[in-house]
C-alpha cells in the first residue's frame, strides 16, 4: 500500500506507516524484508520494480514491458484504476514462482524475466512478455482471478487481455498470432470427445465475452 509518512520513536527506531489494506485471506498477506534488493528508477509511479544492482540493467526490458501495460489498461478501463493503487514488482533469484496473486505485489523468480541477447534467444524475450502481461493484467482485474468458481476460465480471460496489452504496445512482434497459433495447437490436441461452438455475439467487450462461451463434453 501507499506510504502515509515515517516517524523516529524515542528509541531511534524509524517506522514507516502505509495505508490499510483492503480484506484480503490471511495466506496472502506477504512481507518481503531483504538488505540485497534495490529501487528500479521509473519515469512516472504506475510501478515500482526491485532487483538486485547487478541484475537492474538486464531487467530494464520487464519494468518497461510491466510500466506500459500498466499505462495502457489504466487508459482503457480507468473506473478500474481506484481499486490498484500501488503495485511493487519485485524480481527474487532462485524463487520459485507459484503463481499465487498478490493485491499490490508481484514476484518474479530473477532469471524469468531477465533479457540479454548475449545469454539468451530473442524467442526468450516474447516469454518475458507473456509472463509479464499476465502478472500486470492479475493485478488490474485482482477481483476476478479470485474468483474460484470460475478459476479456468478466468485465467484464460486473463491470458487473454494479457495478449492483447502486449500486442498493443508491440504491434511488430504479432504476439496476437503466436497466441492463436499456440491455442489452435492445443485445441487439436484436445480435439477428441470435447466440442466447442462459435459464438453468435456481436459484442467484442473482453469482460462480456465468456458469458457467450459454450461448451460440452
């Protein structure tokens, strides 16, 4: 949460009070505490972004990826806005991502999100793109992710607005096409006894569209 202010108690002891928190499930309140970890410099405040100093220039790619999307979905679903109010990206070596969402934390295992063209493929920069889009768009749409009764589809609604933010911000990549390509596969190989009919709806709002989502096995 955002900082409200910081104080010196009698004891020289420095506090820093934040914001309350909205009602969230006590296994996902999370505190990170490390003496290793430094500040990425942002141009403006939709994030923040941690790493170790001599990680920082290799992960300029993700905090930049991280701060666009962000931009773009505060542009495009602003009434949505009001419920993020800061969001602290945080890259952690060796962690071993779970992929738990967090309101107002993202954590990156180090090497996910780390792009050097002398290290690895240009292949490995399109993951970090899907890896981050799907972290960003977690955070903007928080309240649907947690929703369990519909947790598969949710989570590709997600994937979903994930692409597109990518694809916007990098039309010359055509993420878009990698994505139906890579969904078509996965159809065909689950093509059996699972059929799925096109739906007739005229609306192409991304938040509308899995109510005309049908399905039958």
């Amino acid at each position: 949460m955002p900082m409200q202010n910081t104080e010196k108690n009698e004891h020289n002891i420095l506090w820093t009070h934040f914001d309350t928190t909205p009602a969230i499930s006590p296994y996902l309140a999370t505190l990170i505490v490390s003496n290793d970890l430094l500040h990425i410099y942002n141009d403006t405040s939709n994030i923040q972004m941690w790493c170790r100093n001599e990680s920082r220039f290799h992960l300029e790619f993700a905090k930049n990826l991280a701060e666009n999307i962000t931009l773009l979905f505060k542009n495009k679903w602003y009434q949505r806005s009001k419920n993020i109010s800061n969001v602290t990206h945080v890259a952690i070596p060796n962690f071993h991502d779970n992929d738990i969402t967090l309101f107002g934390l993202v954590i990156y295992k180090e090497t996910d999100i780390i792009s050097s063209k002398g290290l690895y493929p240009v292949a490995h920069d399109i993951e970090i793109a899907q890896l981050v889009g799907c972290k960003v768009a977690q955070e903007w749409f928080y309240d649907l992710m947690n929703n369990q009764s519909e947790l598969w589809l949710n989570k590709g609604l997600i994937t979903l607005i994930a692409t597109y933010g990518v694809n916007k911000i990098y039309p010359d990549n055509r993420i878009i096409n990698l994505f139906v390509v890579q969904n078509q596969h996965i159809s065909f190989y689950l093509d059996g006894d699972f059929h799925t009919w096109n739906s007739t709806s005229s609306d192409d709002n991304l938040l509308t569209i899995r109510k005309f989502i049908r399905g039958i096995t």
